[in-house]
C-alpha cells in the first residue's frame, strides 16, 4: 500500500502536473486536450479516493499530515505549510 502522504501530495499536484500535460498535447487538437483533462482528473479522483478509503482513515483522527517548514532558518519571518485530510 502506498504511502497516504504520498497519495496526498499526488491528489494535490496532479492537476499542476496535468496542466503541463496539456500544455504539451495542446498542438494536438482539441480532442488530446480533453482525453489528458480526463485522465489527469481521474488520476485525482483515485488519489483522493484511495486517502479516504484506506483502513488507517477508520482509526486515526487526523489522516496524513504533510507538514513543511519553508525558510525555516529564515532571519525575517519563517513560512509554515501545513495540510492533511
């Protein structure tokens, strides 16, 4: 079984991913963009199903937290990001 922060992270940037994505089969036509914006939703749609689903979501309060400190060491003001289902 796949890591539920990894699934996370996959449902979250899978649509920035796909944007480049269709960006690349856009001189295709139409009809590659719209086949690429199905299949990257439906990447998420399984992503985010598989986070909701899974056994550990039945037993823990708070479902894979990704917490990142960004500029940590920073001298003005630290940025923290944080998100979890």
């Amino acid at each position: 079984m796949l890591d539920l922060k990894l699934l996370l992270l996959g449902t979250l940037f899978a649509p920035l991913v796909g944007v480049g994505a269709i960006w690349v089969v856009a001189p295709l036509g139409d009809r590659a963009v719209r086949w690429m914006a199905l299949l990257v939703a439906l990447v998420s749609l399984v992503c985010a199903t598989m986070v909701v689903f899974s056994n550990e979501a039945a037993t823990q309060a708070e479902l894979a937290v990704t917490d990142v400190s960004w500029l940590a060491n920073s001298s003005v003001t630290p940025l923290d990001g944080c998100f979890y289902v």
